[in-house]
C-alpha cells in the first residue's frame, strides 16, 4: 500500500493515538458504507435511518480521534429532524469528501 502524501494541500491529516491503529481502518471502511447508506435512506426519505447514522457519528467520531466525523453527524441529525434533504445531502457529500482526503498519522 503506498504511503498517503501527507504534505498534499488536498489532504486532510489527523493525528491518532497508536493505541487505535488496529481499528481506525475499521472505523473509516464504516463510514465509507454509512455514505452508502445515507444515499440510499435519502432516495427512500427514510430520515429515521439518517438521523440514528448521525447521532451515532456524532458519538463516535471524536473517541476515534474524527471531530469532523462527528460535527458532520451532529449535524446529519438535526438535518433528518427536520426533513432537510438538500442539507443531508450536501452533508453525505462532506463526509464523502472527508474520508476521500483524511490521512492517519498515528503518535
């Protein structure tokens, strides 16, 4: 696997403790399938979906060292709250582009 360019202004690095190496991937590969999913519950204006990704998100994001995860699903639920489905997806977009151009530097 070829090292992430970490110098790239495209690029967005977040510093994470060593101690979450094993499962950051994970974590990440979740939420490439949460856009997945937010695509699909806005096509079905399935908002209830939407907001319990967000709310989860927003819980999780910051204990694996993502704010941005987790302001962008704090958000994501206030947005399927209120049946908002320009802001969810302008929101899925954000979170698409976020996982596109994050880079883990573990510490």
């Amino acid at each position: 696997m070829p090292t992430p360019d970490t110098t790239s202004p495209d690029r967005i690095t977040v510093s994470i403790d060593r101690d979450l190496e094993d499962i950051v991937p994970i974590f990440l590969a979740n939420r490439g399938k949460d856009v997945r999913t937010l695509r699909e519950s806005l096509e079905r204006k399935d908002f209830e979906t939407i907001r319990m990704l967000g709310h989860r998100m927003k819980g999780d994001g910051g204990g694996y060292g993502f704010h941005t995860v987790s302001e962008i699903g704090g958000a994501l639920e206030l947005a399927a709250g209120r049946h908002d489905s320009p802001a969810i997806e302008r929101l899925t977009h954000q979170l698409e582009d976020f996982l596109a151009r994050v880079s883990v530097v573990y510490r």
